[in-house]
C-alpha cells in the first residue's frame, strides 16, 4: 500500500514524484502516527535514458540526482511490460502496489480517423502551417490533437502550444468573417520550460538560459502567481506557499472518526 509506481519520467512524472517524497517526509512523519513513512517506496520507470527528455541534459541529470537524494528510485532504460491490480512488471521483474500512476502522456482524440485525415505515429492529425486540415480548409485542429513540425521538430504537446494556436485561429476566423486576408503561417513562441523538484528546487530553460536549484524554484513561483486571475486569489496563494516553505505544514487537515468498538444491539 506504501509503494508507488509512476510510469513515465517527463515532468508531471518527476514533479509528482518528487511531492509524493516530501509528502512522505513531512506529512506522512507528523500527520499519521500508524504509518511508518521510512517503509514507504515511490518508483519513477521510464523506457528514456533520461529524465525530463525535452530538457538540457545537465538539467535533466540535476533533477535525477535530486530525486535519488529525496528516495525515489529512478529506474531509467525500463520499459512497463504489464501494468495490473498488484502493480507492474519493468524489465521483467514484477514490482508490487497498490498505486500506479501513469505520467506518461496521453493519447490523442480520434478526430483523425473520422475526419479521414493524415496522421503521424501517434495519432494526431497532421496539419498546414495555418493549421486547417490538408483539403478540408473549413476544418482546424489544434492542442494536443493536432501535429505540426517546426525547424524539423514536432511541436510539443504543452498548454502553452494550444493557447497560442488557438488565439491564432481566432483571428484566422475572424478575419475571414470581415473578408479581410489570412495570417502568417503559425510559429510557435517558446516561452521555456519548468519543472519542480520538490520543496525549494527546480528546473528552468528557456532558450540558452538554464537555472536549477532554490532561484528556479522562486522564479517558478513568481511566474504561476503572477498568472492567477484575481489579485484576492495570488494573496491568498503566497501566503499559503510562504507558509508552507517557512513551517513545512500545511493549512489542511484531515479529521477521521475512528469506529466505535463497541457496539449495541439492536
């Protein structure tokens, strides 16, 4: 019951790892007097010789070690043969739990197939570079349905790749509504890419910049607070991630009633 696998080693597998072994050090040792966190085993498989793939390898090599530091085991160059009610079976050898998570990606909808178009090995429905369906120009797929090649390289299936297509079809569409012409073809702005490590580490790059360790962490931080909707709302989550970098304790609790012994007759 104490032993998580996680299957796929790209950054929701490391970034949940990483929270299930502070979990394990702090709530688990504070909160819950009948577990023994130290029995506790989280295991991160990936088929990849790396983690955090789409990442510099210096990076990506920092986040392996710091995982190993925190006790999750990293099993790397391990395909999941079979995954089952008792846990899975990597490389050949069976590992009991009662909780696998996959974090390995997700497959695409099967818009492909009912449209009849083009599809690349995954699934997703190759697209123009104004990401209309080739032949049906009525037609656009975007997000993580759609494949696009830029300088070479698929487009990667990230939120930020969707957000950016979807404002450029809207003002494909709206412009075709007024009669005006279409845009440039559709280049994707990398931004950069994070992951967090636990409590005070992560991992940046974006272009030739790469950071890692506690200054990544804050900028992480800096950056989603600075995203939230409402000025209420980004008080409210500094404080309660202020709180729990400085206490390591979190604002909520679990309150469970122990059954009674002892029962009555009816």
């Amino acid at each position: 019951m104490l032993t998580f696998v996680l299957v796929g080693a790209g950054p929701t597998g490391v970034e949940m790892a990483a929270a299930l072994a502070v979990f394990m050090r702090t709530t688990l040792r504070s909160e819950f007097r009948r577990i023994d966190p130290t029995i506790a085993r989280i295991v991160l498989i990936d088929a990849a010789p790396k983690v955090l793939g789409t990442f510099a390898s210096s990076l990506s090599e920092a986040a392996k070690q710091h995982l190993e530091e925190l006790g999750v085991e990293v099993r790397l160059g391990q395909a999941v043969e079979k995954i089952d009610g008792e846990g899975v079976v990597a490389a050949g050898e069976r590992i009991a739990s009662k909780t696998v998570i996959w974090t390995a990606g997700v497959a695409p909808s099967a818009a492909g197939k009912w449209l009849g178009a083009e599809t690349d090995r995954a699934g997703r429905v190759r697209v123009q570079h104004d990401l209309r369906v080739p032949g049906h120009p009525e037609v656009f797929v975007i997000g993580d349905t759609a494949s696009l090649d830029q300088d070479g390289k698929p487009l990667p299936g990230v939120a930020q790749v969707a957000m950016q297509q979807g404002r450029y079809v809207g003002k494909v569409i709206s412009r075709q509504v007024v009669g005006k012409n279409g845009l440039k073809p559709f280049r994707y702005f990398d931004k950069g890419n994070m992951a967090v490590v636990g409590k005070g580490f992560a991992v940046l790059q974006s272009d030739r910049l790469c950071m890692r360790g506690l200054i990544a962490w804050f900028a992480w931080a800096l950056i989603h607070i600075a995203f939230l909707a409402q000025l209420s709302l980004k008080i409210s989550v500094f404080l309660q991630w202020a709180w729990l970098f400085l206490t390591g304790q979190r604002g909520s609790r679990l309150i469970v009633n122990q059954p009674s012994e002892t029962t009555q007759a009816p």
